[in-house]
C-alpha cells in the first residue's frame, strides 16, 4: 500500500509520516509512507494524507503553488482514493475558509471554516 503524506509547504510532515509508518508496523500493514509534492505520486497513492498547521489562507495557497498538486488530490479522491485530512488539512475539505481573508477549499463538505 503506497500512502502519499501531501507536502505542500505546511503541516507536521515529519512527525505525520512517523505516526503512519508506525501505525503500519504494529498492524502488519506492508505500507510505504511517501512525503510528497509530486501531482504524479499523490495520483498513485492507495491513500492520501493532507496534513496542514497555521492559517488556512497560507495552507490553501501552498496546496494551490505547486502546479497539478491541487489537481492530483481532487482526482484521486473522486476516484475513491481515501484521504484523511490532519488540522488544518482536515479544514480544507470546506467549500472556503475565513483565516485571513475567503479562500477556497476543496469543496467536499458545504460551507465555511473560520
């Protein structure tokens, strides 16, 4: 199973990968955990994982800056890859979010995060 942590500039990607890989070991999941900012890898994850810290507007835009990477989880996650988003990866999921001025999230869940 090929697990792609989302690098994007923001979020605990250290210590994320270190709680999956861990979270693998002890259930005897043959995992290979991915910190990543490559659209091509993110789309050929068996699961996907967005972690985020600070300000949505920064998360948002840092998602947005890398070319394709924005693309990459929408398409895996509409084709059924499963994602767990962590703090403010997890806000994301929101049509926009209200940190620093509107911001669009991915759309998933209707409204708006603040």
């Amino acid at each position: 199973m090929k697990v792609a942590v989302v690098d994007y500039g923001s979020g605990n990607l250290a210590s994320a990968s270190r709680a999956l890989a861990l979270a693998a070991s002890r259930l005897g999941l043959a995992a290979e955990i991915a910190v990543t900012a490559d659209p091509a890898a993110v789309a050929a994850a068996d699961r996907i994982v967005l972690p985020g810290q600070w300000a949505f507007a920064d998360c948002a835009r840092g998602l947005g800056a890398i070319a394709g990477l924005r693309d990459a989880v929408l398409r895996a996650t509409h084709s059924g890859t499963p994602f767990l988003g962590i703090c403010v990866g997890m806000q994301l999921m929101a049509e926009r979010g209200l940190e620093h001025g509107v911001h669009a999230g991915l759309g998933w869940i209707a409204g708006e995060v603040g």
